[in-house]
C-alpha cells in the first residue's frame, strides 16, 4: 500500500469527490485508545496535507472525565500545539456515514516533522523498528470483546445487559442476539476494510466477540483501534452502549484483548516455525520471545490492563492470566501457543483486557519479544495442566499501582518504548489512582453507611 506521502492529495480529492464523499473525518489515538480527530471538507485536504491539524497536546493528558493531567510538556508549557497529519493511504469509507470517509492521522511536534513521542502509533513504529534491528518483522492478529448494554433506568449505573441469559458462549443467531446488532456490526466492519473475519456470542451475557485477521503490526493496531470506535460508534447509532471496559459488571467475567503474534524474516519465512526444534515445534527465536515476555510481564500488565477496573478481571477460574506462564494450547496460561505449525506458528499473549490502547499493548508485547530475542533468553518448561496455582509461577501484579511501579522499574522496556512515553504514562495513570482513592464509592456507602 503507498504511503501517505507518496499519493498525490489532488488526485484524492478528485476520486473521494467522485464517489459523493464530501468530508474526510481524520482521527488518531490518545493514551488511552480514544479516537481525537477532526471533520474536515474534502475542498481543505490539500492545505490540511500541507500545514496539518492544530491539536492541544494536552489531548494526551486529558482524563475521561475532561480534566487535564500535569504531565510535563503539557499544562507547564502552556498547553502547546501538536500537529496531526492525514495518513491517505488509511481512508476508507464509513458505511453508515454517507458522504464521509475515515482516515488516521499521525502527530508530530510543533513544525510538523519531528513525530511525537507520545503518539501511540509512533510508540508502536519504534518498537517495530527495534525488531528490524534483528532482521525480524512482526505479525499479529488482534481479538477483542466487549458487552454491549441497553438503557435501564431501574439499574444503579443505568444500563442492563443486552440478550441477559447465561451459558451462551459461541451461540450465534436471533436467539442470543433478537435485533441482530453483531451481524449488522461484522458487515460494516467488513465494509469498512477491517479485515474482520468472524464473530460470535462470548462467555457472558452480552458480551460478543470480534476476531481480525492478522497483518503487520501497524495495521493490525490500526485496525483494532478503528474496531473499537466503530463498534462504539454502531451501538450509539441503536440507542445502546457498546463497552470495552476489562470488568463492567460484579457478576460477569471481563473482556479480553488477546494479541496473536508471529514473526518472519525479510523473504517472508516464519522464523518461530522450529520443526526440527524439538516435539513443541518452536524454534529457538519463538523461546526467546516467549522468555522475553515472561521477564517483563509485569511491566506489560501496565499497558496491557491500564486501569483500575483493570484488575478485578483477574482471578482463579476467570479464563484471564494471573500468572506468569505460558503453556502449549493451554487457554489457562498467560501465553498460549496455539497447535499450528509452520507458516502458522504464532505466541498468544491473554494478559490483556479490552480496555488496553492497542497500539501501546502491541508496542509493549514487540519490545520484550525483541529483548528477548536480543538477550538469547531461555524460556522455562511449558505449564502442564490448569494455570491458576500459585505455586506453580509467580504472580502478575495485583492491581494498578504494582503494575506501574514494576513498569517504572523496568529499566529495559522503557528505553525501548521510549522515556517521554514511558514518563508520561506514569503520570497519567498515577493521577488516575489518586483520584480513584479520593472518590467514595458505592460500595462503601453500602459496606459502612448503616453500621458505622
């Protein structure tokens, strides 16, 4: 595919106002996976393509709730400008947007050329470049779920479950789904050039699940990010709530992000393919990733379960990774190896929820596969059995503060994600625990009111 330089923008324009589109919504990830953008008429594309968007650089410093962080570059600097620039080579129609087309944007500094060393994606092409380094090129296939919610004025947070009924895993039809929303849902996908494959009804009432195809590390982030804001966008368009939060509700398991990762070398070959290896079939570079992110799991709990919520999905019997293994088609390990071989041969990381920025998750997962393969790591015996004994492999970090304090400690992970992203991360989640640890809660109103 041509890069976004490389397409002329008046030739662009000419075709995108051929087919009746007449705006352009340019869009890009903040830290925490969010779409920012901007709508834009296709007649200023080409002075857009020449000078880029004005955005706050704060926007990578603003909460959920709206307030702004004080994260050095940010509120100290005066609040500066970043500068996003249209990737063309990512457009894309909106099937349920007449006259408008999507495309993502890249952000730079001040002056447009030096790329921002907060943007996600920028995290992520670092990380990529790393494993060039090595000769090796990174492949991934994205899995995300989410619950899908329906007004409730009764329900204490205002929503219910949408088909409530346990024992649904990979149901599909009007049974499960009477308005047919994730049909409906997996067509635009596919229209929108996703490369979504397949769907169905997960685990828990509600709660569906979206698989893509696998690509490059990039364009596989990408996709995964556009999934989620076109799933959250499609269930807006039905008057419901479509959430990627890891656990939303007390009686019901959490959403995973599970990140399918091979690697090849520059003709294309699957270097974690080892048929000679031994009976498991790795090769001694697939090991070596597998031992590299087994060393720097809990660093990678950080981006990969970035919230507080993050960890009341983890536990014995939840089918989410609280240990630090990995095993051979295992599905209680934190690592998975699925039984496929040859071109096939792949690691599954399930450490992750659905609320991780895909960019960072797929980012963080290439940096310790890389140090890893880099450091010649050897990985320990695979997990034999049911992954929940504790005594078997150590913990991944119990909460949001541990998770942070081990990737602040991680001195290896940080230099390759880099130490402005790193910092402001940090930053950014820390204010999120303290404000968290001053708001009273329901459940303490509920604990305490009446018998205190």
């Amino acid at each position: 595919m041509p890069g976004p330089h490389s397409l002329d923008v008046h030739d662009v324009v000419e075709r995108l106002t051929a087919d009746g589109i007449d705006v352009v919504r340019v869009s890009f990830p903040d830290l925490i996976g969010v779409d920012r953008g901007r709508d834009v008429l296709v007649g200023r594309l080409p002075a857009v393509m020449e000078h880029g968007l004005a955005f706050c650089r704060a926007v990578y410093h603003t909460s959920p709730q709206g307030d702004v962080v004080d994260i050095a570059g940010g509120l100290d600097a005066g609040l500066p400008d970043i500068c996003v620039r249209p990737d063309l080579s990512t457009l894309a129609a909106i099937p349920w947007e007449p006259g408008v087309a999507q495309c993502l944007g890249d952000a730079y500094e001040p002056g447009g050329t030096e790329p921002c060393a907060e943007g996600p994606r920028e995290v992520l092409r670092h990380a990529i470049g790393r494993l060039s380094e090595l000769g090796l090129v990174p492949v991934a296939g994205p899995e995300l779920e989410y619950y899908l919610c329906e007004p409730d004025p009764g329900a204490p947070n205002g929503w219910r479950r949408y088909g409530e009924g346990p024992g649904n895993v990979y149901t599909v039809g009007r049974r499960t789904d009477p308005d047919g929303h994730l049909l409906r849902t997996l067509r635009h996908l596919r229209d929108l050039g996703l490369g979504a494959t397949m769907a169905n009804h997960e685990f828990s009432c509600g709660q569906f699940e979206i698989n893509l195809d696998h690509s490059g590390a990039l364009d596989a982030a990408d996709r995964a990010f556009r999934l989620r804001s076109a799933v959250k966008e499609l269930a807006r368009t039905e008057g419901r709530l479509a959430t990627f939060m890891a656990k939303p509700f007390n009686d019901d398991g959490g959403s995973g992000f599970h990140v399918h990762l091979s690697c090849t070398d520059e003709n294309g070959r699957n270097v974690f393919d080892g048929p000679d290896a031994g009976p498991d079939g790795l090769s001694e570079t697939a090991q070596q990733a597998i031992a590299g992110v087994l060393a720097h799991a809990p660093a990678l709990a950080a981006i990969f379960n970035p919230s507080i919520n993050s960890y009341k999905r983890f536990g014995p019997d939840t089918l989410a990774p609280w240990l630090i293994d990995w095993g051979l088609d295992n599905r209680s390990a934190m690592i998975r190896v699925p039984p496929e071989r040859g071109g096939a041969t792949r690691l599954e990381l399930r450490l992750g929820d659905a609320g991780a920025n895909p960019y960072l998750g797929i980012a963080a997962l290439l940096a310790a596969a890389y140090l890893g393969i880099r450091g010649k790591l050897t990985a320990p015996p695979p997990l034999e059995g049911y992954g929940y004994d504790v005594s078997k492999a150590a913990r991944l970090p119990g909460d949001l503060t541990a998770a942070l304090d081990a990737l602040a400690d991680d001195e290896e992970l940080t230099g390759v994600l880099g130490e402005r992203f790193v910092g402001s991360y940090l930053a950014y989640k820390r204010d999120e625990i303290a404000r968290f640890q001053r708001h009273v809660t329901d459940w303490e109103f509920r604990e305490y009111a009446h018998h205190l």
